[in-house]
C-alpha cells in the first residue's frame, strides 16, 4: 500500500445513521445533500452516484494533466460518463464500474493515450484497479 509523503486535502463529511437513507454533509457545508438506497422513491442520490461524479470529475483532471505533457487541447466538450453498479455475488455486495469518455475532434490515437495515461495516474483509477472490474471506454 502507497504511503502519502504529503497530504494535500482531506474530504470531510458527516453522515447519519439513516445511512443510505439518511443525510450526509461536508464539515464546510459545501455538501449537504439526502440520501436514499439506489432504485427507491426517496428524493435523495446514493454513494454510487457519487462516486460516479467524483470519480469522473478526477479522470478528467488527470486527462487534462496528460494532455499538458503531451501538449495536446482538449476540447471544450469532452466528457466523463461514469457507471458505477451495485451488485451482488455469492451473498456478498460488490462494486464495478465503466467509464465512458468523449474527445470530439481528437484523434483516436491521441484520445486513447489520453484516456490510457488518465486511468494510469487519476487516484480514483488507482484505488479500484485490481479490487473492482472496470472498463474505460473511448467513445
């Protein structure tokens, strides 16, 4: 396991004991949102949404970074679409995920050493990879 030498943010939250139906907030108020379990009627997104966002939101800095090395533009309207499932097997609670990603106008050579260089250096692709099935889509 990879030690932090230096840590430059801690993500706080609190959340209630409702759990998947309950609340959870950020101690700078900057989240505050309900939660409820995927597929009910309650208002609320799950932590599999927002994992999905967050995720998303780090492999398009992580491409943004490899397109700085490789000095190449993204362009405006590139995408993450994240698809995280919940399921089961044997009894037991698993994740995988996909992530579906849209360069217009890049090149699909050029897209695909983006997309290969984001999932090699975004923190998100690093703690799932070997622990859950994932895909990384260029589409």
């Amino acid at each position: 396991m990879t030690q932090l030498e230096k840590v430059l943010y801690t993500g706080k939250t609190h959340t209630s004991s409702g759990g998947r139906d309950g609340f959870a907030r950020s101690s700078d108020g900057r989240l505050d949102i309900q939660l409820s379990s995927p597929g009910s009627t309650g208002a609320g997104t799950n932590p599999e949404q927002l994992f999905a966002a967050g995720w998303s939101a780090c492999f398009i800095g992580a491409m943004g970074l490899a397109a700085g090395k490789m000095k190449v533009a993204l362009p405006s309207d590139l995408a993450v679409d994240a698809e995280v499932d919940l399921g089961t097997t044997d009894g037991a609670y698993f994740l995988q995920a996909r992530l579906n990603v849209s360069l217009p106008g890049v090149e699909r050579e050029v897209a695909q050493a983006l997309v290969d260089a984001a999932h090699a250096t975004c923190p998100y692709s690093k703690a799932t990879r070997g622990n859950i099935g994932v895909e990384i889509n260029l589409v």
